[in-house]
C-alpha cells in the first residue's frame, strides 16, 4: 500500500476530529469532498486502486458521529418510508450485483471496462465479461454513499443545524475557486507541478490542455470536465440562496465567480449543466415568486432575459469580428464535440452499453462491470432495470415531497431549495458524461440533508403544537454536540 502525503495529513486531521465538536467533523466532510483527484493511498492488490481523501475521511467522520450519538439516528435514516429506505434497498442490490451477476453471466457479453495496467496505470477496452477488481471498488464507493448519507442524515437530525451547510458550502466555493485560480496562474507560470500534492490518483490526468486559446481550468480535479461538474453543483446551491434572498450580498457574489469559472472551464458538459440549471432556477424563481415576495427574483430575471438579446444585438453590431470569435469558440467546445477523437470514443461506450443491456436481458453485468459516457446507460447496463427503477424511487423521494410545511420562506425551506438545486445540477452532470455509478459524497450530503429536513416538515405536520425550536438561522444551537 502506497501512502501519500495528502493521505497522512487526512488521518491526523480524522484522528484530531475526536477532541473538537462534532460540528468540525462535518464541515471538514464538506470541504474534503474538494479534493477529487486526490489519492490518499492506493491499493496493489486492487491492481493500484486510488482511495480518495473524501473516502478515507468519510471513516472518520462517520466514527465521530456514532461516538456523539450512538447508532440509533443513523440507523433511523433508513425508516420508511423516507428517502434512505430506498437508497438501503438500490444499494444493497447494487453491492449484490457486483458479486453475483460478473459470475452468472460471465463472457456472455463485452463490455467497456478498466484494465489496470503496471506502475498504477489504467485504460478502458472492450473485453468479455468477467469478474474484476472494478466490481470490489465500485461496490466499496456505493457503500460509502449510503454510509454518508446516513452519517448527514444523523448529524442534522441530531444537531437540528442545517443552516451550517450554508457556511460549509461557502467555505467549499471559496477554496474552489481560489485553486481554480491557481491552477491558472501556476500552468503559465511554468509551475503546474505544485498541484501534483493534491492530484495523487492514478487517473488519466488531463489537466494542462487549452481549447478555443484558453487554459481549461481543472483546479483539484483531473480534468476539466470534472471541475465544470463540481461546480456546478456549488452555482446551483449557491445561485439558488441568492434568488432566495439568503445572504444576498455574499451569496450573489460568490455565485458570480463560479458561473466565471464555469464559463471559463470550456467544458461542453458544463455548459449543458448550465443551461438546465437556467431553465430549473429560472422557473423555480418565477414560479415561486408569484405568491411569495421573499422568494425569487422575477424582476431581475424578466430583464436579464430582456437585456440578453438586446446586449448581444448591440455588441454584433458595434464589433462585427466578435461574431467570427464567438462561433469558433461555441463550434470547438460544443458543436465539435461529437466529431472529436473523445466524442466518437464515448459515443462507442454508451452504444457498447446499451448492447449489454440487451444481451443481459435487461438484468445489467453488474456493478463496476461496465463503463459508459452517460449515467442513464451506467445504470441500465451495470444495475439494469430493477436497479434504475429503485434509483429513481430514491431521486423522487429527495426531489418531489417538500421540506416546510409553512409558506415555504422560512430558513430551512430555502435550504433545502438549494439542496434540491445542487441535486439537479450533480444529476444533470452525470446524465450527460457520467461513466461510473459513485455520484460523489457532495451528492450525498445534499440529499441526507434534504431527507432531515423532509423528516422535521412531517414531524411538524404532525404534532398538533408548533415546536418550541426550529433550526431555523444561525442562532446558537440546542446540542451544542460531543
């Protein structure tokens, strides 16, 4: 087993957690989920798997939290009929496929899979279906999804501190954005290498490309792609407490700098994510708006869409060349895609994907069996049908049912909008160039703590007095935690 630095400073930060508030051990969560492309250690006998520093972690955390309060919160995250009842069930299957399916099925199909290679090294081919080590790590991320979920879900139940993921996720924007800087600054300065300490893992890493005359940022991630998707999960929860009017000040600007960043990152993907999330917080606001003046913006987005065009008009018209610079930057991040030598390559995948499901007869080769360039096809032709069918179960009960029973403008209601907004945008991401089933653990923080909060509305609706507390602002709490 391989060590790196970045891993050490992760167990002596897991093992200091246990002598400062719990609180400490969530918002380091919420932080450590930054570090994407860093490896704490790997794994020989895993052909050189990368462990992550949010996974590793992730172990501390949830030790920290069963020390404060016991198993009963975190077990209580499976009750049904709340979210976490779903989510136990599609992960149990999931973890069952892994090792069951490979083997039932094997060389039955062939599907895109890693190979790991000498020297910690991986690529993706075609082979014939077979148990791998692949099927062992996947299973392992699932796990830690549900475990972080649950983890969340207890810490909030517990606690009744929502309004601390507010802080945490600014905190997360802010150090994203200031890597992203340097990432910049360090790649034409000539000395990109300072960021080999927090890109440790055996991924391809694609991080010193430029497109359209631009450095594609990637910050702490491995490739563009990967910053663009993380964030604009942070945009979209961010974007969302502005257009609530939740530290409008401090949130407007921050979610500025990101939408820059996202902007500037030249992904494809991060433009499609973008433009659903337009299309979701614009009618959230506007609908939202109609009947609550402390929600949403209408004013500012009915003349942002009529200021748009007019500003566009204005600018062809004054500097016709810029026209010729804007398409070509448009054609070679989006509308060349597909003829590019990685476009073609995923497009191979999902059509590889999509003949697994078929020839499995729709029952998936497993967790970790297959690679595709699209979530959709990851699920049908990893979990199958019955699985797909339980995840979506799951992504209804986080997204549909609301989280107040009041009116809809207090505290928790708005965060759990923006909870609900960084849920759309990671599943957006994902739908259009997610290759593996793990969603990140940012993922599942945002939806434990969406599931608290759908927990405290119900309880409300329920109990024929109102609560003497809430957990609404930032007022001092009532368990201050162990």
């Amino acid at each position: 087993m391989k060590i790196e630095l970045i891993g050490l400073l992760t167990i002596a930060l897991g093992m200091a957690i246990f002598l400062a508030p719990v609180h400490r051990a969530f918002a380091i969560m919420v932080f450590s989920t930054l570090f994407g492309a860093g490896a704490a250690f790997s794994l020989p006998g895993l052909g050189g798997a990368s462990v992550l520093v949010p996974s590793v972690f992730l172990v501390f955390y949830g030790l920290r939290i069963y020390v404060a309060y016991g198993e009963g919160p975190i077990l209580g995250a499976f009750a049904p009929p709340r979210a976490g009842f779903w989510l136990l069930l599609l992960t149990v299957y999931a973890v069952a496929t892994a090792f069951f399916l490979p083997r039932l099925m094997e060389d039955l199909t062939e599907t895109m899979s890693v190979q790991r290679l000498a020297a910690g090294r991986s690529s993706i081919s075609l082979t014939p279906l077979t148990p791998s080590t692949n099927n062992i790590t996947q299973a392992f991320y699932a796990l830690g999804g549900l475990a972080c979920f649950a983890v969340t879900f207890a810490y909030l139940r517990m606690t009744e501190a929502p309004a601390r993921l507010i802080r945490a996720m600014l905190v997360l924007a802010a150090a994203n954005l200031g890597f992203a800087v340097l990432d910049v600054a360090t790649y034409y300065a000539g000395g990109a290498e300072i960021f080999d300490f927090v890109r440790t893992a055996n991924y391809a890493l694609l991080t010193g490309s430029e497109k359209a005359g631009f450095k594609r940022i990637s910050g702490t991630f491995s490739e563009a792609s990967a910053f663009a998707g993380y964030t604009s999960v942070l945009f979209a929860f961010i974007g969302s407490l502005w257009l609530d009017r939740v530290r409008s000040l401090l949130t407007g600007i921050v979610a500025l700098l990101l939408l820059a960043a996202l902007v500037l990152s030249t992904s494809a993907t991060g433009m499609v994510v973008l433009a659903v999330l337009s299309i979701y917080l614009g009618m959230r606001s506007a609908g939202g708006s109609v009947l609550k003046s402390s929600i949403g913006r209408p004013a500012f987005i009915s003349a942002t869409l009529l200021a748009i065009p007019l500003f566009v008009l204005l600018v062809l018209l004054a500097m016709p060349d810029v026209l010729e610079g804007v398409t070509s930057y448009l054609n070679e991040i989006l509308f060349s895609k597909l003829d590019s030598q990685s476009g073609r390559e995923r497009f191979m995948w999902n059509a590889v994907a999509y003949q697994v499901f078929l020839d499995t007869w729709g029952w998936g080769a497993g967790l970790g069996s297959a690679r595709a360039s699209s979530y959709l096809l990851v699920l049908l032709s990893n979990i199958g049908l019955p699985g797909t069918l339980l995840f979506v179960i799951f992504v209804g009960s986080i997204l549909l049912p609301r989280v107040s029973r009041g009116d809809g403008i207090d505290l928790e209601a708005k965060i759990g909008r923006a909870c609900k907004a960084g849920i759309v945008a990671g599943l957006a991401e994902a739908f259009v160039s997610g290759t593996v089933y793990d969603l990140g653990l940012l993922f599942y923080v945002l939806a434990g703590t969406v599931a608290v909060l759908h927990s405290a509305a119900l309880q409300q609706a329920k109990s024929p007095q109102p609560p003497v507390e809430t957990f609404s602002g930032l007022a001092p709490l009532r368990r201050s935690g162990r």
